[in-house]
C-alpha cells in the first residue's frame, strides 16, 4: 500500500499535502487535539444525513485517511465501503484499523482530481470531510464524483465554515505559506454554485457545527 502513486500534475499545494499526511500526520491524526476538535462532529453529521438502515448502500470516503469515518459507517450498518486518499501512509493505517475490526472497504491511494479508478454510477453516495479546501481543481474532483454515483446518488461534504473576513485572509495567507496543502476555503454558497456547475440538483447547505459547515445535493432529477 505504501507505494507512492504517480500524479499526472504535481502542484505545490498536493506536494505539501502528500507530504503532511504521508509522513507528518499518519501516527498522531487521530489522537491530535486539533484534529479531534475539527472533526468531532462531522461522523455524526453524516449520518443524520444518511437513511437508518445503509446496509445496502454502496458508499466512498475521498480523502479517508486514517479511516475513521469508514469505522463509523460500518458500525453503522454499511457493507460495501471504499476510501481513497492521496497519501499511502495515511492509508496503511485505514487499512490496517479497518482490518483489525473485520471490516472490508476498497481502498486506493491516488488523487481524486485525477480519473476516480471506479467504474460509472459505482456509488450510491460519496463523501467528503475536510478533504474540499485541499483541492487544487475542485471542479475536476466533482466531475469525477459525479460519473461515479448512480441515478440520484447523494453527495455529501463537510469542510470548515470561517466568517469572513476570516476567510479571505486565511485564503490569502494560504498563498504564501499552507504547511498541510490546505489550498482554499469556501463559503457554503460557493461551495453549492461548484456543485450546481457540475449538474448536482436539490443542493441545500447548513452549519454541521461551530466550525464547519454540510453541503448535500444529488446526482440528477428523478
Ligand atoms: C484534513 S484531512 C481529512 C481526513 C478525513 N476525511 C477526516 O474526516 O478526518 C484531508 C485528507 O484528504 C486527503 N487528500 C487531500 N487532497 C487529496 C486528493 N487530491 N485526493 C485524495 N485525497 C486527498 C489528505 O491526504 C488527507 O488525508
């Protein structure tokens, strides 16, 4: 699983991103205060979102990492689960806590502004936590998201929600210095207009908590 993958494009914020989570991130992720306060509530915010029983539902986390949101899932109830994530080692500890709790997912270390290496309408839902504001060409990534889910296939993301002008100035400083390839941050409207520009419909938006907001829309009309 380590292998690093080849990317057809390699800019600096990926480079910085690969780099953080392959080798800075992967041990401490979860045990991280920072990142336990940022992503606290979004399992649960996911969830309210999807029906009681996702036993049948066929669902992918991009930008997994250590898998912690496929754990919740599958003690939720799922059964068909795929992860991808850009940084291997990141992964290798998805893979290894997945497997040592018996749970199956498909798991790819590669970029999802790339090719998604599934087939068309593979994924009832796809999800994104904190994985948005790292993207380079978003609009790529949700093209690809969008070939992947089925007929009314639901995509969810969450990603952190500043006011401005907060926002703008994190944006600006990300020019210069972004240690984690965090590259942009959006507002949930802007969020809702990327997801309209790629035919998503029935898009609604709403705080998920303090810091982060919960973006949902779906493949196409009935
Ligand atoms: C802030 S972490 C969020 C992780 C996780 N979803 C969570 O809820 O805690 C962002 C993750 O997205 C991954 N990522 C960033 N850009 C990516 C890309 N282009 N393709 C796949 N994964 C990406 C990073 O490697 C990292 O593991």
């Amino acid at each position: 699983m380590s292998r690093i993958p080849v990317f057809k494009k390699m800019d600096r914020y990926k480079a910085k991103n690969l780099q953080a989570f392959n080798t800075k991130w992967p041990n401490r992720y979860d045990s991280s205060l920072r990142m336990r306060l940022w992503t606290s509530q979004w399992d649960r915010g996911i969830l309210t979102e999807l029906p009681t029983d996702i036993s049948s539902l066929r669902i992918l986390d991009i930008g997994c990492a250590t898998g912690r949101l496929l754990e919740t899932l599958a003690e939720a109830g799922a059964r068909h689960l795929a992860g991808i994530d850009l940084a291997p080692k990141i992964l290798d500890i998805a893979q290894r806590r997945l497997a040592e709790r018996g749970i199956k997912a498909d798991l790819k270390a590669a970029d999802a502004e790339d090719t998604l290496l599934w087939a068309n309408e593979s994924f009832d839902v796809v999800i994104m936590t904190g994985a948005l504001h790292h993207f380079y060409r978003p609009i790529d990534a949700l093209t690809e998201v969008h070939r992947v889910l089925c007929h009314r296939g639901r995509l969810i993301i969450i990603d952190p929600w500043f006011l401005p002008p907060l926002r703008q100035l994190f944006n600006l400083g990300l020019r210069f210095v972004s240690p984690n390839g965090d590259y942009h941050f959006y507002s949930p409207a802007e969020a809702v207009d990327m997801l309209a520009s790629q035919g998503f419909v029935e898009l609604r938006y709403r705080r998920a908590d303090w810091n982060s907001f919960i973006v949902l829309g779906l493949k196409d009309k009935l």
